[in-house]
C-alpha cells in the first residue's frame, strides 16, 4: 500500500469497518444490469426503462457519456435509509443525520482522492453538483462536497467545484423526464471534461438532463456520478429482475477492506486504489 495520509486511513477506517452494509456497484452484465447506469433490465433489454426513454428522447449525442456508481441503494436497507437521512434536519434525529452524512462523505472522498484518474474522457476540468428539486439551498450534497475538497486538500490536484447549475424547474421536477429545459445554468465559459455529481440515482432524469443541458451549452465531455443507485425491489415483478435477485441475496454482505479500491467510474477494482 502507498502512502496513506490521516484523512486517507480515516475514510478506509470508517468504510471499512462502519458501513459493512454497502453492496458496491459493480458491473455484473450476466445479472441483466443496465449497461447505462447498473440499474435492473428486463430480460433481453441493454437498458432499464428509464434509461431506455432517455435514449430515445435524447437530442442529439448530448446525454451523459459515462455514469459512475458507488454502492446499490436496496429500498430498507441502511444505505437507502443513510441516503434519504443525510438530507433531513437534524434536529430530527442528530445521530442518524451523523452518521449517514459521514456514509456519504466518505464514500466520495475515496471516489475522488483515487478514482478520478480512471474516467475515460480525460482529466476533469470542472465539477458540479445536481440542485434539490425541493429548493433547498446549500444543498446537503454541496456542503458535503466542500467538506471532502476541504479533507482531500493537496494530496491530489482537484478541479474547481463550482455552482454553475442553478435549479432545476418546470416538467422535469414535476414529470422526473428527460428535460435539459429545466436546467438553469449560470453563464461560465465551457472547457473540454466537466463531472456531474448527484446523490442517488432513481430515474436518472435529473443528471441526464443535467448533463445534456452541459452538452449542448458547449462542454465537449460530460461524466455523471451517483453515490447510490436506487433499487426497487417491493413487487414480484422487479424481484424477478435476475438483478435485484441476486442483490437481495448479497445484501448485508460486508464491504470488506478489498472492495475499498473499487472504481465507480470502471465498476470494478481498478488496481489504483489505496491498496495498490
């Protein structure tokens, strides 16, 4: 293992041996897995139905050209319920917020302090976050984000984080459709490779429009990042994705300390991560 510095050995500490309830997102094609964004296919189908409708509605080439995932949100499990607790006041449960914010802190400072390397298109010029669809302003993930630059400091060079995605409104808060109309950016001058970062991905209307809004005001490349992707698992049609099955079975698996080099962005251990 290379060098480690305090907040490096912290974050493998508090992922290791805190959060063994998270199923990373690896890429499991024989499980009929979205090739788009991990999420369950039907039998026979490349995509899942929403992914699938944004192909088809898409303008151009201007979604998204890569979604990176950190860990499967399996609806009741502790992720799931970190993911939707991370963003409630605290004052309603101190603990619980605590602990699923520090869940997702982590998980995006190991995602940046080793994997950004491994997106195809190249070094990232910019990174933005996706707007609350409710308003709220900061947005928990912003704060989070600022806290992980913050943590990461000089280890490597990050790119800028910057709020040139201002809200979202309109259809696609109300419809959750692919709608880059309902983005509003502010004006910026757009470089070659800028990352989209969101919290959990259940349709993934909002960072493909997100992204496609990006497209078309002029960035060349355009890379997504969902610290979750959303599961469904509470009818007998989706438990019969071959997907979800076998993800029901790994759940509460540990995520053990050799998983903590998996690459979001490359759906597997990537072979440069802290235990290189």
């Amino acid at each position: 293992m290379g060098f480690l510095s305090p907040s490096d050995a912290f974050a493998l500490n508090y992922v290791t041996n805190s959060c063994g309830y998270l199923i990373p997102a690896n890429l499991h094609e024989e499980w009929g897995q979205c090739v788009v964004c991990r999420g369950a296919a039907n039998p026979g189908w490349e995509t899942c139905y929403q992914c699938g409708q944004h192909q088809k509605n898409r303008v151009g080439n201007d979604l998204v050209e890569r979604i990176g995932v950190i860990a499967y949100a399996l609806d009741g499990n502790q992720t799931a319920l970190n993911m939707r607790a991370y963003k409630d006041p605290p004052a309603n449960d101190p603990e619980r917020h605590m602990i699923a914010r520090q869940m997702v802190g982590y998980l995006l400072y190991l995602a940046f302090r080793f994997h950004l390397g491994c997106i195809p298109a190249g070094p990232v010029d910019a990174v933005v976050w996706v707007p609350s669809s409710t308003g709220r302003s900061p947005h928990p993930l912003h704060c989070i984000l600022l806290k992980v630059w913050e943590l990461i400091g000089n280890q490597v060079l990050l790119p800028p984080l910057e709020g040139w995605v201002q809200r979202l409104e309109g259809e696609l808060i109300k419809t959750r459709h692919l709608d880059p109309s309902g983005v509003v950016l502010v004006a910026h001058e757009p470089k070659q490779h800028v990352l989209v970062v969101d919290d959990t991905w259940t349709t993934g209307a909002h960072l493909q429009s997100v992204g496609a809004r990006l497209r078309q005001y002029g960035w060349e490349h355009v890379t997504g990042l969902a610290v979750a992707r959303w599961v469904n698992h509470g009818d007998k049609q989706d438990r019969q994705k071959p997907l979800v099955a076998e993800l029901l079975k790994e759940n509460e698996i540990p995520f053990h300390d050799s998983a903590v080099s998996f690459c979001p962005f490359l759906g597997r251990d990537c072979g440069y991560g802290p235990n290189r």
